[in-house]
C-alpha cells in the first residue's frame, strides 16, 4: 500500500511545477517510475489525464511511429485551463503552430523552410561569430571580478546573442527577446506571471506575434540574407506563409533555441563544480570536450517533457492506450535509464557511448541539435583554459517548470585570466 502511494506520488512530479526544483527526489521518483510502472496513468486535479513514459526503449519507439503517436492537438502537458484556452486560440486560428505542434504531411513541408540554416556545412559558417560570442560573454564574466551569478549574468545572454543574431535581429531588441522568451517557458515560475496562468499565456503570446509580424512586413519589404528573411519570403504551394505561419516560425526559433542551451551550460558548469575530478580531466584533455558537450546535454536534459496522443487504439509496453489519449515523453527520465547508461547517475565527461535523447528522436528530432551542441563547446572551450579555480558561492536555485528549465541561480566565485 505504502508502495502503490509513492507510485502515485512519483507520477505526480509531471505535473507539479516545484517538482523539477529538486533534482535528487525528481530523479528519484522517475527511478521508481521505470522500475514499478513504466508506462504510468496520471491523473491529477487541472490537468486532462495523460499517461508518463519513462524508459528509453519506449520513448524511442513512440517516436519513431510518427504515424501513429501524433504532436497535435497536444506537444507539451500544460493545465487544462491553458488546454481550452489554447483549443480556443486554434479554433479562431489564432494558435501558435510551429513544427512542435503539427505533423506530416504540414510538418515535412514547414521543417524544410529552416532547415538548411542548422545543417553542419551553416553551422561551420557560422563558428567564427559563435567563438567570438563565447569569447565576448567570458570576458563579462571576467568583468564581473571574481564572482557573480553565472545563469542570470552568462548563460542566459549567450545562446539568445546566438539565435537572434542568425535570425538577423538588431541587438537593440534582444532585451525584449529576452523577457518574453522568458516569459513564456518559465510560465510555471509564479515570479515571472501575468495574471492567470492562460492569461499570461496569451497576453505573451500577443506580444510575441506583435513583434514578429512587424519582422515580417519588414523583411518582405527589404530582404536581408538572414533566417528571417528565408521565413518571411518562404513558399508553400506557391503561396506566401500566413502572418501566423511565420511569426510560429520565428517564435519556435527563438524559443527553443534560448532556454535550452543556456541551462545546458549552466548545469554544465555546476556538474564541472560538483565534479572537479572532470574538470581537471577536461583541463588536461580539450579533445574530450564534444564527449563532455554531450554528458552535460544529458545530465541537465533541459526539455523536460513533450507529448504525444494516440491516433488509434494501441498499446505502450503491454499496456492499453486508447485513441485519442496523450503519453508524456519524459526525457529526463530516458536519460538516467540504468537499462542504456552504465553508471547513469554518474557525470563521465568522456562517456561514450551516450545515447541520449535530450534532443527527441524521429521526426521532431531538435533542428538545433547541431547549433547547440557548437555553442556549448564554444563556450566551455573559452572558458576552460581561462579558468584558475571555481567554487559554488552559494546554492544553486532551480527554475519550477514543468517543460523547459533548470538552473534560475548558480552563484559561482572564480579566478579568471
Ligand atoms: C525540437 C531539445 C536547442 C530548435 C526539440 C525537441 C527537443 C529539443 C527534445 C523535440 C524533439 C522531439 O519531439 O522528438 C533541445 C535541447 C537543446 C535544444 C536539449 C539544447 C541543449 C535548440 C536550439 C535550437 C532548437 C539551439 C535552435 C533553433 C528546435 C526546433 C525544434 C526543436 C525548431 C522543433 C523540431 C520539429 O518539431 O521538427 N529540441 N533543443 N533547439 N528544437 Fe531543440
């Protein structure tokens, strides 16, 4: 009895903000979860029942059937008020739609807009300014003389100078960019509200077609070799997007690729901290940095969750999932699975194999994967060789989100040259 009451206690992580605070019970729970009841029903007040996947194997083979396990009506688990007012949005055609939210046929046609800007051969293009970005935010760190709040002063600046800068926005705009990514992903964290939780949702997602369809009109008029303007000038069908089709595309863009990277460096660095061993390992071979890259993707696992639902009666590991139910992908989870990691709760920064899957799988697969993993090492490439000691000057604080997240506070005390 006692057990099946921690069961369901674990199950309810998903859907409470505060739990991703606390990464040792969080890991906990999801341990229990892969042991006793891997493809979990949850159930709980405001939110519309869903079912938590938490091993590997499962999350890789729902999405792989994209044909069967769909991103619409449901991407990621939020309340169901958020739900209905979100239905509501997209009956008015008015909801965001980016490559998160839709499927083939629509999402084979949509992804292949971007995609040339996140192949290998642009990613190369682009090294020089990504080094000279990471180079600018070591030396305000350097500013900082010695200590300093690494996520709220570093890593939140970097990767959105990065994305925006493919995007092709001035500078002068990043602040704005800033507070409303934030905004958006960190909706759970009641410091950064607006009203109700489908209030703010909205009231940001206002703001952020706003801005995106002056972009539009902007870039229509004067093209100007960037992302935007591949957005803004593409062609489906022959037909210009929407103004919406495009502002989702810019939103996607600038979200997914922010949030993310900067908590994968922060909880890169605070691993190094808790690890010192790896540091110095890393400090004596640079090579290891891609392998080490890869083990700090894994062990902040930033995306948290997506979801998909059943296009037909089918079934999860033996278990019976009706059509029309939702499963939640739990990446965090897939990550620390003991069946596919040797040592899973051990940060290895030269582990290999690691296949994680904090990037998704199949045909969602991260478009970004490339660009963050060039802005991690670029970042931990300048760091490194700078660094002349580093010490935790205080406790970390972390972000409660149930989507996007981790570190909102990492007070570091450091020697820079
Ligand atoms: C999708 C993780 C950085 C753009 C995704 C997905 C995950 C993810 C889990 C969904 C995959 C699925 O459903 O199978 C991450 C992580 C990052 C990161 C962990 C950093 C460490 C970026 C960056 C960009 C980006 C830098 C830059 C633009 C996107 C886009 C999608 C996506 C556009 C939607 C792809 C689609 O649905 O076809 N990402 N991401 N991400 N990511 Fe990332």
């Amino acid at each position: 009895m006692a057990m099946t009451r921690s069961i369901e206690e674990a199950g309810r992580s998903f859907a409470t903000p505060a739990a991703y605070t606390d990464e040792t019970r969080l890991h906990e729970a999801l341990a229990l979860l892969r042991r006793e009841s891997p493809v979990h029903r949850v159930d709980v007040p405001g939110y519309n029942p869903f079912w938590a996947i938490t091993r590997h194997a499962d999350v890789l083979e729902i999405e792989r059937r994209n044909d069967l396990w769909l991103s619409a009506p449901r991407p990621v688990l939020r309340s169901a008020e958020v739900d209905a007012a979100l239905d509501e949005r997209r009956a008015k055609g008015t909801g965001l739609k980016t490559l998160v939210h839709i499927d083939d046929p629509e999402h084979r046609v949509l992804r292949a807009i971007g995609a040339d800007w996140f192949r290998p051969k642009a990613m190369r293009a682009l090294e020089v300014r990504v080094r000279e970005l990471a180079r600018r935010h070591v030396d305000r760190m350097a500013e900082h003389g010695g200590s300093c709040d690494f996520v709220q002063q570093v890593a939140v600046h970097y990767p959105l100078y990065v994305i925006l800068s493919l995007l092709g926005l001035p500078e002068s705009d990043f602040p704005r960019m800033l507070r409303l990514t934030q905004e958006l992903f960190g909706q759970d964290d009641s410091r950064s509200r607006r009203g109700g939780a489908a209030q703010h949702h909205t009231s940001v997602l206002d703001d952020l077609f706003a801005y995106f369809r002056e972009l539009t009109a902007a870039r229509r008029a004067t093209p100007t070799g960037d992302l935007a303007s591949v957005i803004a000038n593409a062609r489906v069908d022959g037909e210009p997007l929407s103004d919406f089709e495009a502002a989702s595309y810019y939103v996607i863009i600038a979200t997914a690729g922010h949030d993310t990277t900067s908590s994968t460096i922060a909880g890169g660095l605070e691993a190094l901290i808790r690890h010192p061993a790896e540091l110095r390992r890393l400090r004596e071979e640079p090579g290891l940095l891609p392998l080490a890259a890869e083990e700090m993707i894994r062990w902040v696992s930033p995306v948290k969750e997506f979801m998909r639902t059943a296009a037909a009666d089918t079934h999860v590991n033996g278990t019976p999932i009706g059509k029309g139910e939702s499963v939640l992908l739990s990446y965090p989870s897939a990550n620390r699975d003991e069946d596919v990691f040797a040592e899973p709760f051990r940060f290895d920064a030269g582990r290999d194999p690691n296949r994680h899957l904090a990037f998704g799988s199949g045909v969602h697969y991260c478009l970004g994967a490339a660009l963050a993993r060039m802005e991690i090492r670029a970042l931990f490439a300048e760091l490194i060789p700078r660094l002349d000691g580093i010490e935790l000057d205080g406790e970390p604080v972390w972000l409660a989100t149930t989507f996007v997240g981790g570190l909102r506070s990492l007070p570091v005390r450091y020697r820079l040259r």
